[in-house]
C-alpha cells in the first residue's frame, strides 16, 4: 500500500506546537514509508477564518521543511484543496443527499430554541442530545419545508443500540456505546459542511491512508467511521497522539506564551531545534539519540513509537537542545541572525564579530546574548569582595596590586588586539612569578564587573579599546583603595 497522509489545518490564528507536531508526524510518516504528504485548508469555520493565517500555514510549512507534495499551491489531482472551494464545488452536499437518499442521513428543520431544550441521560450523566424528531417527518413534509425555505441542517442518523470499535494505532481497541453517538450534523444551516463530515469525504476522495491527529478526536472517530460505513468506504489507519501539557501537566495553552511555531521563533528559538524538539513531544526513538536533522527523522520515525501518556513541553530541555543547535551553526549564520541582539545591546564602537565568536557557544537563546554582554555598554556597580578569588589565588592586596602595576604596561601597549595583550600580560606574571590566572581575575573583573563573562580578560578589553579599559582599570583601583 502507497501511504498518503495529510496536515489538514484550519486557518485561525498561530500554528499551535500541537498542529505542528500532527504536521510533523503526518510528514514523517508518510516520508519513511516512500508515501506522499499533503496539506488541505479546512476553512469551514467562517467566524473563526483569519486571512492571514493561510500565510502562517504557508511559511511555517516553508521554515520546516515539511513540503507537502500536493496541496493548495501544488495540485496534485485531488483538488481543490481548500474546503471553501469544494463546498462551492457542492462536492459535500451532494454526499450528504446521497445519505439522505440512502435512508442514513435526513434534513432537520428544528428551531435553537427546541434544540435547546433536548436532554437526556446516557450512562448515569445529562447530555444535550437530539431526539430524531425530523427523522420521522414525511417526505412530503420535507418537501414543503424546504419549499418555503425554512432553515435546515443535515443530520446522519445514528444507531441506538450496539456498539461501535475502532482500531488505533496508539491506543488499540476504542468501543463506544451507540447511545453516545449523537446524530452528528453534515451539512450547517449555512450551507458549509461540518469538520466531521469534510474530513470523512475529503480523506477518502483524496486517498488519505494513514489519519494523524490528537487523541481528543478518539471519542469523535466512531461517528467518522458509521459515515465511512455508511458509503461503503475504506476506513483508514487511525495513528491518535497524546496530549501536550506544561511541566504542571496542564493543556499547554495561548497563555503559556510558547504554544506556538511562531511565538518559538520570536523567544530566540531556532527552526530546526524546534521540529527536533517537537517531534519528541510523545514519540521516542530506538536509540539514545535526541539531536536529528530532519532527514534523521525520517530515517528514525516509526510511529508505533508514539507513546500514549500525556507529552510533557519542557522548555529547559528546548533550550538545552537550542544551544546544541546554536553551537553547530556556521559562524556567519549565527552572527547574521546574533546582530539584531547585539545592535541592541553594544555601544557603536564595539565589535559585534568578535562578541559573536565569544558568545555562541554560551547561549541557548538569542534574546541570552543581552545578559551575557550587557557589560561592554555599561560597567555594572560590583562589589569589590569580588577580587577574591580562590581559584585564581587572588586577594583584594594581589589584586590591587596587579591592576596598579599593569595599568602603565596596558597604556603603553602599541596594539590592543586579544593577542598582544596576553603576551604582554603573560610577560608581566612571569616576571613577577605569578601564575597568569592570578593576573587575569582581577583585571577580568575590573572591566566587565561580573563574576562569569562569555570572554577572558584580554578578549574583553580588545573589544572595549584602551581607552575604556584604562578607564574600567582605574575605577577598579578605585574601589579596592576605597574598600581598604
């Protein structure tokens, strides 16, 4: 069998990380088997559409490298591939009276207000359910009613009794009672087919195979599969995947602030980290490996990996993992996408190159560069027990008199590149016997002020020139003969 998946997203807003991982998913799954992937629109929600959101779809797709083979932009036999069009196309009414004409489905004329009112109790519990009350109306009261254009729906008539199993690739065996299964809407009173319906009809015309998607559609799938059933139609492989939660295993949300590709994108996070990072949220590989390329993935993907509890996001194992990403880039890709931090962050006279190459492998996020060199701009107010340091050996006497003594060799230095300045430094420390950390600590300190820097002493001031340096040297001097 030739696998076909496809990432059917609605057009609402952002791309939820939950979307991407279906995407994700449906993509590898379809890639490790030789098949072909395929992205439709489902814009049959009108109030939610946003416009905008087709363009979110289309780059995040780019960014991610999940081309898909045929789709909106790439037809591949099976269009339009945009639910609008094919219900303008009147490919879904004419399914649904197809099921009216086969005794499954049947028009409904009932008010807001008497479906308001429908309750009854199923398993113990109050559900708002309908009662099959246009089911039984004639077919010449039909007719008159749709005559005088009173508004309808479509609905598929459910069985009440029985009941319905499903086979999931993740989950197994799902049965529901048939007295659960509301008979589901087709067609809206607008004329747009329901997500539940479209999804039946577009799947099957489109030869989709393998059906990838939350597993809060599992209680949904045994009414897909009475309308599979009802057509006669293959059902497809179902392949449900967990939930995504927060680390205090809530449903990650708008308000986690990093729910989706794009609020990713803008926290400093790269691409290609995210997809690895998200491919992780409920699937585990063979092996111990955790840093794919996506050609890895495709490689590694099997999707009876896909684990069934809840897929925790943890964002300190995302930005582990982005640093790794950060550490691997091409030094001049990561400085091209470093230099709107470092524009921010550096006084002109700073070179943002040289930042660049200290900085790399430090951080794990873009928006980290700030706290990391936020100290070429202006020297933080420090405190002077900072000279003391026991790994460098140095006191607050050592260390004044290091930064006194090197003050006039730094002054006097014709270069100022990273260098000439260790050697001169070195050449100090072994003329006084000293080991060249205990040289190194207190002018580290005196001109960045900050116990932990992405760069040494000598890395520091070539950036800084010798003007600020001396200048950060005396007040260093300063503070040490005010704390005596």
């Amino acid at each position: 069998m030739n696998i076909k998946t496809r990432f059917a997203p609605s057009p609402t807003g952002r791309m939820h990380v939950g979307n991407l991982r279906t995407a994700l998913y449906s993509y590898l799954i379809a890639k490790h088997e030789g098949g072909s992937f395929m992205l439709r629109i489902e814009d049959t929600d009108q109030e939610r559409f946003m416009e905008e959101a087709l363009d979110i779809i289309d780059r995040t797709m780019e960014l991610t490298g999940l081309i898909p083979d045929e789709g909106p932009r790439k037809d591949g036999g099976v269009g339009p591939y945009v639910q609008s069009e094919r219900c303008a196309a009147g490919i879904y009414l004419k399914y649904a009276k197809q099921l009216i004409d086969q005794g499954d489905a049947y028009y409904c004329f009932c008010t807001k207000d008497r479906l308001d009112s429908l309750k009854r109790i199923v398993a113990g519990k109050e559900i708002s359910a309908y009662d099959k009350h246009c089911l039984h109306l004639s077919k010449a009261e039909v007719e008159a009613n749709l005559a005088a254009g009173k508004p309808y729906v479509i609905r598929f008539n459910m069985p009440l009794t029985g009941e319905t199993s499903f086979q999931d690739e993740i989950y197994g065996t799902i049965t529901a009672p048939n007295e659960e299964l509301d008979d589901l809407i087709l067609i809206k009173s607008d004329g747009f087919p329901t997500y539940n319906f479209a999804n039946v009809v577009d799947d099957h015309l489109m030869g989709i195979t393998h059906v990838v998607r939350g597993n809060e559609y599992l209680s949904s799938t045994p009414k897909y599969n009475r309308i599979y059933e009802a057509f006669g139609w293959e059902i497809p492989t179902y392949v449900h995947c967990p939930l995504i939660t927060n680390e205090s295993g809530e449903k990650l949300s708008k308000r986690s602030g990093h729910s989706s590709f794009e609020d990713l994108l803008e926290q400093g996070f790269l691409k290609d980290a995210i997809v690895n990072f998200v491919a992780l949220l409920g699937w585990s590989p063979a092996g111990e490996q955790e840093i794919f390329s996506l050609q890895e993935l495709i490689e590694a993907f099997d999707y009876r990996r896909i684990n069934k509890s809840p897929a925790v996001f943890d964002m300190t194992k995302l930005r582990w993992m982005n640093g790794e990403y950060i550490k691997k880039m091409d030094p001049e890709d990561f400085y091209q996408a470093a230099l709107p931090y470092l524009d921010a962050a550096l006084p002109a006279q700073c070179d943002r190159r040289k930042v660049a190459e200290m900085v790399q492998t430090r951080i794990q996020t873009f928006p980290d560069i700030a706290e990391q060199i936020d100290f070429f701009a202006e020297l933080p107010d420090y405190d002077p027990a900072m000279y003391t340091h026991k790994k460098s050996k140095s006191t607050a006497e050592s260390s004044l008199q290091v930064l006194t003594e090197t003050l006039p060799l730094l002054e006097a230095s014709e270069a100022f590149d990273n260098d000439t300045l260790f050697s001169v430094l070195k050449a100090y420390a072994d003329e006084k016997g000293l080991k060249v950390n205990t040289v190194m600590w207190p002018l580290r300190t005196a001109v960045s002020g900050k116990a932990a820097t992405p760069a040494g002493a000598t890395g520091i001031m070539e950036v800084l020139g010798n003007d600020e340096t001396v200048r950060r040297i005396r007040d260093g001097i300063a503070r040490l003969d005010a704390a005596e």
